[in-house]
C-alpha cells in the first residue's frame, strides 16, 4: 500500500488480506489494533488532512486578526482551536 500512509505516523500501510488494512507501526498507538478498508483508512486520510488545513488556517487568522486589533475575532478563533484542541485530546 505504498500509496497510503497512515494519518497519525506517516507509515506505509499493510494488506494482508483483500478486506483488511492496517498500519503495522508497533510505536503508532494511535492505530493500534486499527483495520479497516480502503475506504475506510482513504476517507480518515482526507479528513486528517483536511484538519490540518483548517487549523493552519485558524492559526493564520488568529496571528491576523490580532496583528489587525480585532480581539472578538481573535476570541472566536481561538475557541474553534481549542475546541479541535479538546476532540483531538479526547481521542488519545
């Protein structure tokens, strides 16, 4: 599967079998005892990306905004970041 890499360690993926997936990366404990299809491991790529961007994004605009002077929008980025800051830490 040299084609995907896991989200979180950025390791060539597995395949074993037709159906199974999974990243084999023994530090990876984001993914451990993680299988799933294609689909499944393409669309957790595209949405880890996806985050990726719109906290970049968030950042950009907050260092902006309060370069800018506008602390309410400084206020709303920062409690969307801190909001994708909690879910992600949920998850761990």
């Amino acid at each position: 599967m040299s084609d995907m890499k896991c989200p979180f360690c950025q390791q060539e993926l597995n395949q074993d079998n037709p159906q199974s997936i999974e990243c084999r990366n023994d530090d990876c404990k984001k993914s451990y005892f993680m299988y799933g299809s294609k689909e499944l491991w393409q669309e957790l790529i595209r949405t880890r990306k996806a985050l990726d961007v719109a906290v970049d994004a968030l950042n950009a605009g907050k260092t902006l905004a309060d370069i800018a002077g506008f602390k309410m929008l400084v206020a709303g980025l920062e409690e969307a970041l801190e909001q994708i800051t909690a879910l992600e830490q949920k998850d761990k």
